[in-house]
C-alpha cells in the first residue's frame, strides 16, 4: 500500500510540475543557421548525439572537437525546446549530458563558460528527489529520463549521451 501512494504522489507531483511550464508562456525564438552536424533547437545550435556514450570529459571533448561545448540551459525555453525535440526523436528514453558541473567549488554550479547555473525549479528535479542531491560525490549534471528531463547531479564518470552546443 504504501509503494501505491507513493507512486501516487510522484505522478502528482511530475504533473504539477509540468502543468506549471506548460501554463507559463514561453517566447518564440528567433531561428538561426547552423553549420553542420548542428541543428536549430530553441534557437540554438545544437548536436544530441545518441550515438556516442560517455563520460562528461569525453562528450564535453567530442563536443569541443566539434567547436562546441556541452549546451547551456540558462533558460525555461531552452529546455522546454531540448524536451520537446528528445520527445519527438527516437531516444525518448535516454538521459543526456549538459554542461552543468560543480567541480570546482562544491555547491556552486556553473557552465563551462563559467556563468552560474540556475538552482531549484523549473530546471532541477524537485519532484522525484530534491536535485541536486550528491554532495562531494556527484559533480556533473544530466538531463534525466527518469525524472521528465529535469536536471539531475551524478558522478562525472557515468556514461550518457551528451548534448553539444555550437559556438
């Protein structure tokens, strides 16, 4: 009974929470041109490789290789924009690496290009588990399958895809 309710209270919470960006306009976005192997998503620039898994140091250099870096999500659009795309492709089910890491100075999240990440809700799971939750363990931030694609932190030495954004 109680893993019942449980499963109860995560479908309404998962609900909530996407109802929640679903009634919050978001801004159409200018298109751009993009040189390939990136594709216009939101706006950007942008490479989800489904092929390739690995670490975040190797999908951030397969993405740097490409003169790029993992992507960005600085803003409610962009993510919206990244889920909808993940949604409609064939890897619905895959959880995706972004740029996001702590590394450096544990609790504070930034970019590569070293802005800060934006904490709590709407880009962090709040539902399914309070993210980020792994303290000096996990360092590196994903786009979790499991959790609608809400930012999750894991350890840097997992293997996913990687999302690459264009410079």
């Amino acid at each position: 009974m109680q893993s019942a309710i449980s499963i109860l209270l995560l479908a309404a919470c998962v609900f909530a929470e996407h109802s929640w960006l679903r009634s919050h306009s978001v801004r159409p976005v200018k298109a751009v041109a993009c040189n390939s192997p990136y594709i216009e998503i939101g706006g950007r620039c942008l490479m989800v490789d489904s092929v390739t898994k690995g670490t975040w140091a190797d999908m951030r250099g397969i993405c740097q290789l490409l003169n790029g870096d993992l992507v960005k999500i600085d803003s409610l659009e962009i993510m919206s924009a990244i889920v909808e795309y993940i949604k409609n492709s064939d890897f619905p089910d895959s959880s995706f690496w972004v740029g996001a890491n702590d590394e450096g100075n544990e609790g504070a999240w930034t970019w590569p290009d070293g802005t800060p990440v934006i904490m709590g809700f709407p880009l962090w799971d709040q539902c399914t588990s309070q993210q980020p939750d792994g303290d000096q363990n996990q360092n590196c931030a994903i786009m979790a399958a499991e959790s609608c694609f809400f930012l999750h932190d894991v350890l840097c030495d997992s293997q996913y895809y990687g999302i690459c954004e264009g410079q």
